[in-house]
C-alpha cells in the first residue's frame, strides 16, 4: 500500500507541475485515470495536493478593453450568434485583441481559435494595434489550415476588423464576416475565455522586461503548452491538437 500510495503522489506531483500548476482536482483525476490507470477521488487527490503543498495559480480579475468601436465603418451581423460548436474543423474562427504588459510597454497580441478544437490557428504579436496586426494572424491561420470558402469568422467590432483593408482579405479567402452586438462580450466568450486562460496561468505572474521576452513565453505557451497539452473541457479533457488527431483517426476507421 505504501508503494502505491507513493507512485500515486509522485504521479500528482508530476502531473500538476506538467500543467504549470494550472490543473486542480478535477483535470488530475481524468488524467491520471486515462493516463496511468488510476481510479482516484477527488476528495483524496486534494488531500495528496495539500499534503504536498501543491497550489493552483489563482485566478485574478481583469479586464481587457482593446475595442474600438468608435468609428463609422460597416458592421457586419452577427451570424455566429453565440453558437460556438462546430462539428468539422476550419469552418468557424473567431478573433479578439488583447495586451500584455512589459517594462518596454504594451505588447498587443491577435489570435484566431478554431471552434472545433479551440486550437490556437493563427496569432501575431507587435507594439501597434493596426491593421495589420489582426491580418497577419488571419494570413497565419489560413496559410497553415488553408480552410475552404465559406468559413465563418466571428470577432467584436473593433475598428481593424471592420476596417476596409480586412474586409478585402475576407473577401480574397471567400471569408463570411460576422460581428459581436455593440458592448457585447459574451458574442465572443470563446476568444474572451482564451485571454482569460492565457492571463490567469501566464502573464499575471511574469513581470516581463522587454516585448521579446514576452513574444517568445506567449508564442511557447500558445503553441507548445495551450494547443498540445493542455486539457480542455469543450474537448473532453483532450488539448486541441489531441482532440483534432482522434477526430481524425475516427473519421479514418470510419
């Protein structure tokens, strides 16, 4: 008993340092059982935690305000309409602007989710919030996913994605465009919920020196951690690109 009492804390330990200390009771418990085999409440995997001295980063409250809604270019519907599922990949996007704070000064970062999985497709980062700055992670996501004409992509109604120079790409790609309702954050909760994420087990407990420092633990956290590893709920406990692979060999057996 004391064997399997130890491999079972070394396994939690391992397991919740893996997660960067983002991953409480609930996630352990799936992952030890699919992982490892082992059947084990939650009462007794947070006794072990406390035992351990082991804390999940807690969350802080924030609010981001990158919209500019302000401005008198063309809006689109809201088309997406709150419905976040999508039963095949690259065929519902959505984007958001948010800020990171360094001691150079703002880093703003673009991201573009793929409701199927949530995968992170497509991110930029610079010191602007121009246009190009929610382009260039556009031209990213379709370059890697080259997704088909008529993919729906859902975003507030920011003046850069309403701009003139954005719509042209939408229409290059075959983009239909739809648009939160004016103050609205809820139009959008998906890539609300990712910056969310991306602050509470991030950014709010790193005090960044410079913007390239910044880029860089973003850009490791977006594409090693968030879209590989970690768990999601919407997936099943399954990171995005785990969630796309079995989609896939499913569709495969099929």
């Amino acid at each position: 008993m004391k064997k399997v009492d130890s491999k079972l804390n070394e396994l939690i330990e391992i397991t919740f340092i893996h997660s960067r200390q983002t991953y409480g009771t609930r996630r352990i418990k799936d992952l030890l059982a699919r992982e490892y085999g082992f059947i084990v409440s939650r009462r007794r995997i947070k006794n072990i935690m406390k035992d351990l001295s082991l804390s999940v980063k807690m969350k802080k409250r924030f609010k981001v305000n990158t919209t500019d809604s302000n401005h008198n270019l063309p809006i689109a519907p809201n088309l997406l309409n709150r419905d976040f599922y999508s039963s095949f990949p690259d065929s519902k996007y959505v984007g958001d602007i948010t800020y990171i704070p360094t001691k150079e000064g703002w880093l703003y970062l673009a991201t573009v989710i793929d409701l199927y999985s949530r995968r992170i497709v497509g991110w930029s980062m610079d010191e602007h919030m121009r246009v190009s700055l929610v382009n260039d992670a556009l031209k990213m996501a379709l370059a890697w996913r080259k997704p088909p004409k008529g993919l729906l992509w859902h975003t507030d109604r920011g003046s850069q994605y309403a701009s003139y120079e954005h719509k042209d790409l939408l229409q290059k790609h075959g983009i239909i465009q739809s648009m939160s309702r004016k103050g609205n954050c809820w139009d959008n909760a998906v890539a609300e919920s990712f910056f969310h994420t991306l602050k509470t087990e991030l950014t709010h407990h790193v005090i960044f020196e410079t913007r390239a420092e910044a880029n860089q633990a973003i850009f490791e956290y977006i594409e090693v951690f968030y879209n590989r590893q970690r768990m999601h709920g919407a997936n099943n406990n399954l990171s995005p690109a785990q969630f796309e692979e079995k989609m896939l060999l499913e569709v495969t057996a099929a």
